[in-house]
C-alpha cells in the first residue's frame, strides 16, 4: 500500500482573509499572533515497516511522551497546507521540533505526559467541588497477611469473622489496636501489633447457608502474619510532584480504613454504599426499589488527598411477601387461577438466586436462597420420608409438621437448597430478605422511574452530600482516629475558568452566516447548513398500525420541507407511495421496497429510507439497521408515531441536521478551522480519531463486546466522521482490531486494522497524509490506562509504519472519561450570572488545578449546557503527547469541537468523536445475529474463554463512507 501515501499533497488553496470583526483576528487566548514562519517537522525513521520506533526508557521517563525542546509557537502557519513535494523528512531547520516517536517496550519505561503548565484562557471564576481535604499524619502503617482456615468465600462472613476476633482480643493480644479489614487477605493497623505471626480460634454461628441445614456454630482458624511496613512519606513526595510514580498500597491502606466503618453500617457495591435509612426508597415496579447510597473514594490531588463523595441510587429488590411479590411480576392476581406455563417461567428467572426467609415458623426466620420453582401446583407435590420412599404431599407435611395450613395450594412451590436435593417452600410462607441488589436488566419504565430519583438539581445534590459526610461522621470515626485521619466536612473551592464559545460557520445562503452559541446552544432560524446533501430517491416505510396514510404523507412533506429549508436538495415526491407493512415483516417490506425502487430507478439508487416505527418497538429498530446497513446498503432515518403526529419544527430541524450528515453534508464548521486558526490542527494536515468499547450488560455472560473507531476525513474542517466497528472477546477493553496482519493463500502477509483503514480512508478523501494525530479514547479506567497506551499507541504505530517506510505523525493520546464522581457546583447559588438555566455551571467551564492529579496533564471540562439534574463534567487526561500541546490549547480545541456535534444545536458533554465512537460502537451492537443476542449464546462464537469471536457482519461501502451511525 505504498502508493495510497507517497503521493505528493496538492497546491495549497489560496489564503483565508483573517476575519476583522469580533476580536477574531487574534490568537485563540485573546493575544494578537505573532508573525508565523515557515515550520516543518522532521519524523524519524521506523526500525521496521511493521514496528515502531521505541525511544529508550531514560527518555520516555524525562519527557513523558512529550517533544523535547522549545516549543515554537511563533513557527506557525496562517496558511499550513504544505507544498508539493514530500512532507515526511523535511530538511531540519532553526525551527524544527525533533522528536523520536513511539511507546516503550513495557508499563517499566512508561511515565505519562506530565502537565505542560495550567490554562489561562477564559474567565476566571471559582467553583465548588465534591472532594473534600484529607489530612494524614505521618504515622507507620503496618499490613498483616491474614489466612482464615477453612477458607471462606464471602467477604460478608469473612468481615464477620474479623470482626467478632477483634471483640474478643483487642485489649488484650492486639495491644489496643484497632485494625481495618479489607475482606481478603490483608489487615492494616496504624503501628505494629504485639506479635509479628499468631493464630486465632473464632466461633461464628452461620447465619445462613441457604441449604435448609439448620444453623450451627463454626470454628475457624484465624493466622496474622506480618507482611510490610510502609509509610506515607512516598505519598507525601507523590503529591508534591517529586516522585514520579503514585504508592497505590499506601492510597488503598487509606482507602479500606475510611470504608471501614461504612462496611458495617451500610450494604457495601463496588465502592458505594447504600441503605434504605439515608432517603425513603421509592418503587420502580415489578417488585422493585430504589436505595439511595453514596460514593466514596480516597485520591491524592493537587491540594492533597482528597475524599471524593457523591450521592448514587441503585434498584433493590423489595421486601415483600413472595406472593406479592410475584403479582407485581405478572401485573395481575394471583390468589384466583393456577399459574400458566409462561408466566411460571417467568417468575422461575425472576425468583432465582433471590434470598428468603420463612414466616411459618413464628419466631424461627430461617433463610434460603431460591435455585427455582417446581412445575407442578403445590396440591400435586409429593416428596418421600423415609428410605422406604413412603410418600407425603408438601400440604400434609406442613399441616402436621408446623400446624400451618397452605392457602394458595394453586401456585407452585419454590426450590431451595442444593440441586441433588431440592426443598419445597410454599410462596405464602416466605418473605424476601432485605438489601438484596437487583442485577438484571432493568425495564424502560423502571429506568426512567430510576432516573426520577437520581436525578437532583445541583443545589439539592450539594445539600445532600454535605449531609452525608455529616452523617458519616467521619471526626468520630473510631479507625479513622485510630489512623489519625481528619476530614474536612466543607467543599472544595476550585478556581475554575469559563472558555469562550467559538463561533460556528454557516452557509452564506442563510440570513445569518455564523453563529456565536449563547450558553451552549444555538437554534437553525436563518442559518442554512454549511454543506447540504442532496436526496433525489427516498421512501418511507410505515410501521405504525395507528398511523394512517394521509398522515405519513404529511409527515413526510413537512420533513422534505425541512430539510430543504436548512439547505439540502430533498427531492418533495418518493420514489414509491408511502408502504405500509407490520413490525414483523420488517425483512420482507424492506426488501420489497429496495426492489421496487430498484427496478423503478432503473439502475441509479435508492438515497435514503423513511421509517415510521411505533412508539414502544422492541427489535424493530435495531433490525431496521441490520438489514439495511449490512445487507441492503441504505441509509435510514427512523421517526417514533408521537413524532409524526406532533409534528414540531424543532424536531424536524433536528431530524434534518441528521439526514444531512447521513447523505455526506456538513452542518456547521468552526470559523477558526475555515481561516486556519486553531492551533496544533490547522497547521499540518491532521487526523482526529475517536475510540470506544461497549461491553454487554450484567448478566450477558458470553456476548462479544464492541469495539468501534472513527477518524475525521476532512481537513480542515474536522466535522466529517467515518467509522468502522469490530466484535472482540467477552468484557475485552483493548481494541483488538486498530492494527492486525494475517495469511492469505494467494496474497501471503496482509496487514489491516480499523486506524489503517482510517487512515487510508483520510488520504482518499482529503488527498493528504495524515502529519498529526489526535486520539480521544472512551471508556478507560484508571487501572487499564498503562495497558491502554501501550497496547493501543503500539497498534497506531504499526498501523502507520505499514502503509510507508519511515511514516509515523506524531500522536497525542488522550482518555475520556465520563464515569467518574467529580461534580463542579456554582459558588454562589444566588449569583444567577455564574449558572445556565438549570442552575448548573456555565457550558465551558474548566478545571485543571487543586482537584486533578499532582502532576500529569488533566483537566474537567463541563462543556454543556444542563438540562436537568446535576452536570458532570468530562475528565480528560493527556496520556501520551507527541505534539506538544499546551493546557490551552488542548483545552480550548476540546470544548470548542464539542460545538461540533451534528445530531443537534447544542454544545454537548463529550468531545464529539469519542460520542461518534460510542454511537457507532451502541449501532453494532443491533448486528448481531438474534440468538447472539440473547443471553444463552454460544463460548465458541462469543469469544469466551480464548476462543474466536465470530466476526460482525461487514457494513456496506455506501454506508460506511458516511456518519450512519447518528
């Protein structure tokens, strides 16, 4: 593939006039530019085609994957298209930026990008943040490796254990201290414990087995054995920047001794807790509730360490009667009629693994967990008792056995205990314990009634977690005073800037011809897309049983109107009357309708089809994409019933926004791009990728998960998104598929990957190389970020290196984050000119001091305009620059392309190619094939356990080219 790069770029178009109005003739921090020379940058050279230059591990410590050298920014372009000739080994100048590119060998050699210096651009503003200081003394903290005999699985028991063995040996064998448990294998006090190794006899009556074994008191075996003496001094260095590397032990030690106490007051999840006593749980049906809890998290920052709280709610399943239970299942009364088979099926997935307790036997609560529920009624079950297999009916049994007479003889029993030897529990005898997780999926309705709860305004939310670190108490937390640690109970004041919105290009053919957004939205009044699609052949498919014809008609005219109104060519008429065809002949009415269209069209194609689905559809959606992104090659737009009877302009504007970018138009385009403004893209020819990976739901134990990349494929504009998708192994978060090789019979070694296409895709569409590229990757965890860069930064490498001798742009490699617990609030909730509408902070705002790390390149950026609820603001962290960026300039290129996204008029939360990534990837997900689907899929095609994923079903070349995935 030699030839796809090694072209010489074309002529540079003519220069942009600088705009003079509006202040935009200046650099993008408000300073005038100065004068720009002529820069070029030298690459170096790859060991090998296939592998990429790996810098020794001195050097990648001291620059953290940044350029060395001065930073140059007077060398800088106003008109960067490069001249003819090649642009890879540019002769070096005075003004040339050396680097030597690409990831060290091993997580050893690695040391991320450290912080180029702090913003300065925006408004100065101060705002409050959810971590409150914590202060540590400088104490010993000593670990003991703890091995309970016979082993225990339960953290639950093993707590227990612990717990009754300090009851009984604290004053006395473990000298006053007081010692925090992490569940497994490690104890941590402050200070030495008497002994260095000792064994311990606890007895604990089991509380519950779940096998119908009645309970007994057990003895186990407790041994405490010195491990490690650490101290924090490594942590203090840490955080004030003069060690390199965080102390994870010593932050985890800290950590399980402020969780401590909240493990036993509280039902502990993952890092948060929860308790029906902190708010009043409220039903979100199907037997279901909501539990109010808290986050809680321990991290070193800037101004310390820092205890980040926030609130969080969950679905619990309620305590209720089994029986009652078991009617808000099926929405009906069951005391009257026997149970049908469905329905008993039904409740069988909804009942398993749910722990109960009897109610028939007074003052005795025994528990058990349910493994199923029999086929036949109650009236009809018989069991034996005795080895003579002499029988008797479980309705004599608990009659002569509890003096307890079963009602609803009708319903059948539950199964408890262990598979060999099933027990028999009548429905009306059992409650469902308390403080039981829901972990299955949730319904619509039950998601939204979720998201009533946990949705609070920011002013509410600010109460509600001060009230919480109130109620924790932790200044009375007795491991807490045991460790020395002091929490401070107010919020952290941050100072914090607002960034300026760019202004947006449109259109000259509209009234207006840019935009200044105000808040972080603007509408399409007067304003006509900068670049218009054109549809000549459409038609529209209703699937809607209450939609009449007359009115899909209307509708369709409208949405026509619309999209020519905002300055596409939409052809008024249909290729073919509207069709109307049910949700369960979707395959045959698509099909028919491609044919059709087809054979009328005479050879030329059908552009886009028109969908009118039912409000609650099921597979219908993700069926309709399937068949016609994978299989019949066409675009879609779907439109839900209340829409087409609503007919509201803003939807239809939205809609239109959609279709354009669809059919390969441009919506709006950053005025700086279009006069080559925007610093570290407009120079060079620059390529922006964007990556995430969706994984399945809890519960999906062998679907594949989802990796999906886009890449921009214009230049300078960057608005134009094309992605590619992958099916990879089961909960696998590195993306397998940037960069492969393998054997083909008759070509012999044949690399690909998703960047290599990407990239190639870029050079078609453009006529350029990428020189530079800028990798936002979703989804990563703290945890996996060495793991990430490594493997993924190597992939972009190789991907590079095949397609040229000698090709490798410099990358920048930034992570994503939108699952964290960080939450910026207005420092003064009566100042309603520091807030959006929503009483949240202004679109724009941006922190990259006391809050983030001590020492690496991060940043919160809150870039939208809130809606309801609290904002969260995305966390971005700079794992790897090659390009140098500073904190402004990759803070102001983040939240300006956030006004870039095509589905709507809004600045958005996430920077739009991660959003595109995270779109496509949600889109790949519906090409599975149905019984993929589903929960009972196969190992072999899942990729479970090493084994092959069976590869997604490939998207259409006519699909592909465009953002069919918005």
């Amino acid at each position: 593939m030699l030839e796809v790069l090694e072209m010489a770029p074309p002529p540079p178009p003519p220069r942009q006039p600088a705009a003079a109005s509006r202040g935009r003739g200046k650099g993008h921090a408000g300073q005038p530019r100065k004068q720009p020379l002529q820069a070029s940058v030298t690459q170096p050279k790859a060991e090998t085609p296939a592998a990429a230059a790996v810098p020794p591990p001195e050097a990648a410590k001291k620059c953290g994957g940044r350029r060395r050298g001065g930073r140059g920014r007077a060398t800088r372009p106003v008109d960067p298209r490069p001249a003819p000739g090649p642009a890879v080994a540019a002769p070096a100048t005075a003004t040339t930026r050396a680097v030597v590119i690409g990831p060290p060998v091993s997580s050893k050699g690695l040391a991320f990008c450290r912080r180029p210096g702090f913003g300065t651009v925006g408004a100065r503003c101060v705002v409050k943040a959810n971590h409150f200081l914590a202060e540590v003394p400088d104490k010993d903290l000593t670990q003991y490796d703890v091995k309970i005999t016979p082993e225990v699985s339960s953290r639950y028991v093993n707590r227990a254990i612990v717990a009754e063995l300090v009851r009984l040996y604290r004053d006395s064998d473990l000298g006053a201290r007081l010692p925090a448990y992490d569940g497994r294998s490690s104890l941590y006090t402050a200070g030495a414990l008497p002994f260095d190794a000792r064994e311990f006899v606890v007895r604990l009556a089991d509380d519950d087995t779940g096998t119908g074994v009645p309970p007994r008191e057990r003895e186990y075996r407790v041994a405490i054995k010195f491990a490690a003496r650490a101290d924090l001094h490594h942590l203090r260095e840490f955080i004030a920047g003069r060690q390199a590397t965080a102390p994870q032990e010593a932050v985890q030690v800290l950590d399980i001794v402020l969780r401590e106490l909240a493990n036993q007051r509280y039902v502990p999840i993952g890092r948060s807790f929860y308790s029906p006593d902190i708010r009043k749980p409220q039903r979100l049906g199907d037997g279901l509730q909501s539990w109010c809890g808290f986050y809680q998290s321990i991290r070193p920052t800037q101004m310390g360490l820092s205890l980040n709280i926030d609130m969080s709610s969950t679905a619990f399943i309620e305590a209720l009667p089994v029986i009652e239970f078991v009617a808000q299942i099926l929405g009906k009364d069951v005391m009257s009629r026997p149970l049908s088979d469905a329905n008993r099926i039904k409740i069988k997935k909804a009942l398993r693994g749910v722990k109960v307790e009897v109610t028939h036997r007074e003052n005795v609560r025994r528990k058990y967990r349910i493994t199923g529920v029999t086929a036949q009624p109650t009236h009809e079950l018989i069991f034996p008792i005795d080895d003579q297999m002499n029988m008797k009916s479980v309705v004599e049994y608990f009659k002569e056995m509890y003096g307890f007479t079963i009602q609803q003889s009708h319903l059948p029993c539950l199964m408890v205990g262990n598979q060999k030897k099933a027990n028999y529990l009548p429905m009306e005898a059992c409650k469902i314990v308390e403080g039981q997780r829901y972990t299955k999926r949730l319904n619509e309705k039950q998601i939204t009634s979720l998201l009533k709860v946990t949705c609070q305004r920011p002013r509410e939310k600010e109460m509600d977690i001060l009230q919480t670190v109130h109620q924790n108490g932790y200044d009375q937390d007795p491991y807490a005073k045991e460790f020395g640690i002091n929490i401070s109970e107010k919020l952290t004041s941050v100072e914090a800037r607002v960034l300026p919105a760019p202004w947006l290009k449109y259109n000259d053919a509209g009234k207006e011809k840019e935009c200044l957004p105000q808040v972080g939205q603007w509408n399409m009044v007067n304003k006509k897309v900068i670049n218009g699609g054109k549809v000549s052949h459409w038609a529209c498919i209703n699937f809607s049983r209450s939609v009449q014809e007359t009115t899909a008609r209307g509708f369709c005219q409208e949405l026509a109107q619309m999209c020519q109104i905002s300055g596409m060519e939409f052809n008024s008429e249909p290729v073919l009357p509207i069709y109307s065809a049910r949700p369960d002949q979707v395959a045959k009415a698509l099909k028919h309708v491609y044919n059709v269209a087809l054979h009328k069209l005479k050879g030329k194609e059908l552009e886009l089809v028109l969908a009118i689905l039912p409000d609650n559809n099921g597979a219908l959606y993700g069926d309709i994409k399937r068949i016609c992104e994978t299989d019949l090659g066409l675009i879609t737009q779907c439109c839900l019933t209340k829409h087409v009877f609503k007919i509201s302009k803003q939807y239809l504007a939205n809609v239109s926004l959609k279709i354009n970018v669809k059919m390969g138009g441009r919506n709006t385009v950053l005025v700086d791009a279009l006069s080559w403004r925007i610093p570290l893209v407009s120079d060079i020819p620059t390529i922006i990728f964007g990556a995430d990976v969706t994984h399945p739901e809890t519960g999906e134990d062998s679907s594949p998960s989802i990796a999906a990349v886009v890449a921009s494929q214009d230049w300078p504009e960057v608005t134009k998104y094309a992605g590619l998708v992958c099916a990879q192994a089961h909960r696998q978060e590195l993306i397998q598929d940037l960069y492969k090789t393998w054997h083909d019979p008759q070509r012999g070694t044949v690399t690909g990957g998703m960047v290599r296409e990407l990239l190639i895709s870029f050079r078609k569409a453009t006529g350029q190389k990428p020189q530079r590229i800028i990798f936002y990757r979703d989804g990563v965890s703290e945890g996996q970020f060495y793991q990430v860069l490594l493997y993924e930064l190597d992939a972009i490498r190789k991907a590079c290196a095949s397609l040229e001798p000698n090709y490798q742009p410099p990358v920048t490699f930034v992570v994503v984050q939108k699952r964290h617990h960080t939450r910026l609030f207005a420092n003064n909730h009566k100042d309603r000119s520091s807030m959006d509408k929503s009483g949240n902070i202004l679109p724009g705002t941006v922190v990259d001091s006391k809050i983030c790390h001590p020492t690496e390149f991060d940043f919160y950026l809150c870039s939208h305009a809130g809606i309801q609820g609290t904002s969260r603001p995305a966390h971005y962290h700079v794992l790897w620059d090659e390009n140098n960026f500073s904190a402004d300039e990759m803070q102001t290129l983040t939240n300006n392309l956030c006004y870039t996204y095509a589905r709507c008029t809004r600045s958005v939360s996430v920077v739009p190619p991660a959003y595109y990534a995270h779109l496509a990837a949600f889109r790949a997900r519906f090409y599975l094939e149905p019984e993929l689907s589903e929960n009972h899929t196969s190992k072999s095609s899942s990729g479970t356990n090493g084994t092959s994923v069976k590869p997604l079903p490939a998207v259409k070349e006519k699909v592909k080219r465009v953002m069919f995935y918005c």
